[in-house]
C-alpha cells in the first residue's frame, strides 16, 4: 500500500526546488510541493535560486545555514546555479559561512569545465570585483599551472587580485599554494604584500595567520615568527598555538645532530607555557601529542612523562580505546607515542605491539591519503626490528592506497634488506 503523502517526512530541499526530481529523496517537486511519486522518473531539477539567496538576508542559525549549504554543494549540479548562491554566501555575517563558501568553491574549481572557466572568466571582466569567480578559476588553473604557462599566467593574476582586495579568503579555497621554483618572481611578490600587510595592521590575528601559511614551505623560521606573535597576542587559542607547534616541528624535521636537539627544547620552551590552560576535547590531544614529538627530540624524558600523564593519568593508568578519543588521527598517534615512550624505557616488545595497534586507525582522510606515521617505524628499524614493520606497513595498506604503491613500495625494500626513504611520513 503507498504511503499517503501528508505521512511523509518531508525533505528539507523542497523548499528550494522550483521544479523537477529532488535529488535527495527523487520526489517531483513543483514550487516546493511535491505532485508526484513516481521515482521511475527523472526530472532535471530546477532550483530556486532567488530564495535560496534571500536566506542570507535573515537571521538564521549558522549551523543551519552551513547544513543548507552542505546538501546544495552535493546536489546542485550545475555550476551556474550554485555560483550566485556561494557569491552571497561570501558576503555573510558569519565567518564560518564565508569560509565554508569559499572551500567549496575551491573544490568546484577544480572539476569545472574549460567552456564553464571560459564563461567565468569573460563574466568577470564585466564584474572584475566577484570574489567568488576568483576562487573558482584559481582552483580551476591550479593543476595546469605548472603545465601550461596561460594557466599559470592566469592563475597569477587571480591570486593578486584575492591578494590585493581580499586577503582574509587567500587560503579558503585550499589553491593558492605558490612555488618559487614554479612561480618565480610572483611568489616573491606575494610574499612582500604580505609584509606590507602586517607593516600596516601588525596586531590582526587572521592575518599573522594567513600570513605564516603562506611561508610555512618556504621560509619556515618567518612562519614560527609570525605564529608566536599570534600565539603570544592570544595564548590561550588552541588553534594558534597548534599551527605554532606544527611549524616549530617542521624546523626541526630539517635538521640534525645537535641542532636539532637545540631547536627542539627552543621549541618546547616557547609552546609549554599555555598546556595547563587547554581545555578538554580532542583539540586538547593533538596539542600535546604535537609538544610531545617535541619533547622526544629534546631529550626530555621528563616533559614526555608529564605530558603522558596529562593524556593518560598517572603512571599505572590502564591504556584502552575507549579513554582515547576516535577522532581525526588521535588514536594512531597516542599509541605512537606510547610506542616511542615504551623504547626510551627499553620495552622494545610493548613498543612493536603499540606500533601494530597504531595500524589499525588509519580511518582518518588525511590518514588514508597521506599514509601512517613512519617515527616510530624508523626507531624500531635502527634497532633491527624489521619485521615488525614489514607487518606495520601490510596492515596499514589495507587502509591507505596510493597510485604508486609506496607501502608495497617500502615493503620491497625492507625484504631486499635496504631503509626505504620515508620522507614527510616522518612528519606526523
């Protein structure tokens, strides 16, 4: 027996649809009503742009709002209708709509078409000022800018107009990566707005941070400048004091001997003030794993300890899942880490069994693209044991894919006998 119409939940998108099948629950809608059951049929949907826009007129919510914005960005299609909904979006009161608005256009960029680029492109030179058409064709050039030189002269001139008009929004769409091997003088150029910035508004928060992003590959010691002029302005931001530990890492990836160990505890002394002060949650867990990292390169078995407990309890605490929490990469790295903590103490078994525990969360996005921590893999292969990673890196392929099969890669080198070079998977 069909299911009466008034009975059912109704979906949330009908209010947005002028006409055609909800791509959601792939009922016919007509001005928000639905007319008809047949989901055999496949109406193209026509969207009511008009009153999605008017949304950001009124007060609402900003969950909510991002909520709307999540199902249009999976289910408006066509570039053309989302583009003016985004444009408005940008304007928004509420920080977190204007970004979420530019990420997306970063990610549309990246699969529009060139004949959709190439409408773009000619609509701006009749609105040069649409912040939204920059983000999108800065996304679109960003894979063939290091290949054709018109896309790269293209993606150039988007970049200083973002640059110039809208700084806060030069990161959100997730392409405005610059090279100095690639991009040659415009990189340097870039990089003198953003002194000319701060010269004039020295104490803007966002800026120091968007500022150190964009020297993070190229000039790390400017980045951990700029972040502890931040961090020291608002010590109490776990936000800023996460990027300011993440760079103070990457210095110290790059270096050896005793210079790292120096850079190390510069490092610790600068980020440990503000540990007591963080709040719960799992923010609270990424912070002090990062110091920890720290501490293992300074030498400071005490600090690890310390920062063990603050984790964990005290020493003797019973270590289980379920008082890690199950978000983001947290549970690999605290059993890397404990993993680590176990060979300072000469438990290199207890050590192995962390690191195949570690293995089985590669659940997290970054994980799976980017692949498992290699630290502790490493410690444990200088001291012979190499089978234990062998069997670390089979189980971590069962989650993490590449095009090129680096684990079976790594895994081929370590059975013919010879150290794979880990590189950034050495950095988390």
């Amino acid at each position: 027996m069909t299911e009466s119409l008034s009975k059912r939940p109704r979906c949330d998108l009908h209010d947005y649809i002028r006409a055609g099948t909800c791509p959601r629950c792939k009922e016919a809608v007509v001005d928000g009503v639905v007319r008809a059951t047949d989901q055999s049929r496949n109406v193209p949907t026509l969207w009511n742009v008009s009153r999605i826009i008017a949304l950001f007129d009124q007060d609402h919510d900003q969950e909510e709002v991002i909520g709307l914005l999540l199902s249009l960005s999976l289910h408006v299609v066509n570039i053309r209708d989302l583009l003016p909904i985004l444009r408005k979006a940008l304007k928004s009161p509420l920080q977190d709509v204007r970004w979420f608005a530019a990420t997306d256009l970063g990610s549309r960029g990246l699969s529009i078409s060139q004949e959709e680029a190439d409408r773009v492109e000619n609509e701006l030179k009749q609105a040069p000022d649409d912040l939204a058409g920059h983000l999108l064709l800065i996304a679109y050039h960003a894979p063939r800018a290091s290949l054709v030189e018109s896309s790269r002269i293209a993606r150039h001139g988007h970049i200083r107009w973002v640059m110039e008009k809208e700084p806060e929004f030069f990161f959100r769409g997730g392409c405005n990566y610059l090279d100095p091997s690639i991009d040659g003088d415009v990189y340097f150029e870039i990089a003198q707005r953003w002194l000319a910035h701060l010269d004039s508004n020295p104490n803007d928060l966002q800026l120091l941070q968007n500022a150190a992003k964009y020297f993070y590959f190229h000039n790390i010691n400017l980045c951990i400048e700029l972040l502890t002029r931040a961090y020291r302005s608002r010590p109490n931001d776990p936000d800023i004091l996460d990027d300011l530990i993440d760079a103070h890492w990457r210095a110290i990836f790059g270096l050896t001997g005793e210079s790292r160990v120096q850079a190390a505890r510069h490092a610790l002394s600068e980020v440990e003030g503000s540990l007591q002060g963080l709040s719960s949650g799992w923010k609270r867990w990424l912070i002090l794993l990062g110091v920890a990292n720290i501490a293992f390169e300074a030498e400071d078995l005490n600090k690890v300890r310390t920062l063990t407990t603050m984790m964990l309890g005290p020493p003797g605490s019973t270590v289980s899942a379920k008082s890690i929490p199950n978000v983001l990469e947290i549970p690999h790295k605290v059993y890397l880490f404990l993993g680590r903590l176990a060979l300072r103490g000469g438990q290199i078994d207890l050590a192995k069994d962390y690191l195949l525990r570690a293995s089985a969360y590669l659940r997290d996005s970054f994980l799976q693209t980017g692949g498992p921590s290699m630290i502790l893999a490493k410690e444990l292969l200088a001291l012979g044991e190499r089978e234990a990673v062998i069997e670390y890196l089979r189980r971590c392929s069962t989650s993490w894919e590449t095009t090129d099969h680096r684990a079976e890669q790594w895994i081929y080198i370590l059975e013919q006998g010879g150290t794979p070079d880990f590189g950034n998977n050495l950095l988390w």
